[in-house]
C-alpha cells in the first residue's frame, strides 16, 4: 500500500470513528462519547496539517476546526463536573449537567457536524484527483517538512524561559498530535514522545485549574474550590516544569537556529499585543488559549 493510500485509509476509518461517537452522543449511552468524538477530529486536523494550504485540502480541514471549537466549552463542561463529583460537590455537577444536556443537543444539530460529514464524503475523490494529476509524488518530504519546522518550534519554545506557558501547551500538542499522525517521519525518539505527552498532561492539569480559577470569578458557587484550584495550579505548574527540562534533553539536535529565533521574536510580538487585548476585558473572560 502507497503512503497516499495509507493516509487516505486513515481519514476513512476516522470517518467511521466519528460515526460511532455520533451515534453514542446521540444515545447517551456513555460519558466519554463526546471525548473520543473530539479526539477523531482532532487526528484528522493532524493528518491534514501538513498539507492544510492545498485547496482540496482546505474545507474538510476548515470544517474540522469549526467542529472543534464547537465541542470544546462541552467538553470542558464535562471535565469540570467531573471535578466537582470528585470533589464532593453534586449540587454544582447537577446544575450544570443541565446545561451539558443542551450543548449536546445544540452540537448533534449543528450544521457544523453536518459539514463535516459532508466534506469527509466528498474529500477522497478529491484528493484523489490531486494524486492523478501527480500532485501528491512529493506530499511524504513535505509532511516530514513540516514535522521538522514543527518540532523547531518547540526546540525555541523549550530554550526559551519566558516563552508564554498557555502558548507552550498549545505548541505542546500541535507537535504531539502531528508526530502521533506520522510516527515514523518524526525526528523524535520513543522517549523524547513519551516526554511530551507527560509535558502535555501537566501542562493541561495546570490549564484546567487556571480557567477553573478564572470561572470561579463570575460563577459563585464555585468559590469554595477556588483556594484549592489554585494550589493544584501551581503544583501543576511546577510538575511541568520539571518535564520541560527532561523534554530538553530528549529532544533532536536542530540547526536553524536564527529561523527559529526570528519565528520566536515574532511569536512574543503576538503575545503582547494578546496581553494588552486581554487586559481589557473583564476578569472572568480573560481566557489566555
């Protein structure tokens, strides 16, 4: 099988994988359809990534991203009852697994999720057109291109002790998914992957009691746990760093270093100009991600 056939067999059996989460969103028959829902996306938006300025590439990229930002406040919807389940705060849960229900209704009409199946039907034959045409002979070097440019990104972000922490989780994960979609064009070792999805766990324990903070602003009921989330934020936070320096010494030797920092200046410029956006918005929207 050629590695065009190969990707193509990937965002097919996706396809099917988002079928079955629909269907068990739509039967709440399990807590973690959404979840698995969400992870099918995201698999797809990694293998597309690479290849996501191809016009035959563009909509089904597009129409995962929107389906994307769709699920997101349900899914942290349900992390965080899950949290206050765990913490022992069921009147909280209950009150928003109301709200929970409606997300999950509003994400099954969405023409959002119906698009994307749309495009997932359509986009084999059109990429496939691409391939007739020859233009998919050097698509392979391409994706290893950008795994490198990709993993260059996180060699500035980890040399850098200033780099945004909300910035690095998101690099995190960008370059995690892309290396998990094409394991064998990566330049990282085993451990070198191994460390990154550690980094990324802390990272994301720390991110979601930070916004757990942040919600706990304007939402009341949530103060009681506010003492505590921001503890667990900071150990989080330290647990982090720890796997930052252990990643460092994981990660493969690269050249470009001027690339690199040009790419990290720019990124700062971005940063400030987020932070003084930021600034100006009230407490409890002042979500950094």
């Amino acid at each position: 099988m050629s590695f065009v056939d190969k990707f193509v067999a990937e965002i097919l059996a996706l396809q099917v994988a988002l079928y079955h989460s629909r269907a068990r969103l739509e039967a709440r028959t399990d807590s973690e359809a959404l979840h698995d829902l969400r992870i099918a996306v995201r698999r797809i938006r990694s293998l597309l990534r690479p290849m996501r300025a191809m016009s035959e590439v563009v909509a089904l990229n597009n129409a995962s991203a929107e389906v994307g930002r769709l699920t997101t406040p349900a899914r942290d919807l349900e992390v965080m009852i899950q949290e206050l389940e765990d913490k022992g705060f069921p009147v909280q849960a209950q009150l928003r697994k109301t709200r929970l229900a409606s997300n999950y209704t509003r994400i099954l009409k969405s023409s959002a999720l119906k698009n994307l199946f749309i495009q997932l039907d359509e986009w084999p034959s059109t990429f496939r057109s691409v391939e007739v045409k020859g233009g998919l002979k050097h698509v392979q070097p391409q994706i290893e291109k950008a795994l490198n440019k990709q993993i260059g990104r996180l060699h500035a972000a980890v040399d850098d002790a200033e780099f945004d922490r909300h910035e690095l989780r998101i690099l995190v994960k960008r370059t995690r998914y892309l290396t998990e979609a094409f394991p064998k064009l990566s330049s990282l070792s085993r451990k070198a992957a191994s460390s990154l999805k550690a980094l990324q766990s802390a990272l994301g324990s720390w991110h979601d009691h930070y916004q757990w903070c942040q919600k706990a602003l304007i939402e009341p009921d949530l103060r009681p746990l506010e003492k505590a989330w921001q503890s667990c934020a900071a150990t989080a936070l330290e647990k982090a760093e720890i796997q930052l320096v252990d990643l460092a010494k994981l990660l493969p030797k690269s050249s470009g270093k001027k690339s690199r920092l040009k790419w990290r200046q720019k990124k700062q410029q971005a940063l400030n100009s987020q932070s003084i956006t930021a600034g100006k918005l009230q407490n409890g929207d002042c979500f950094l991600v």
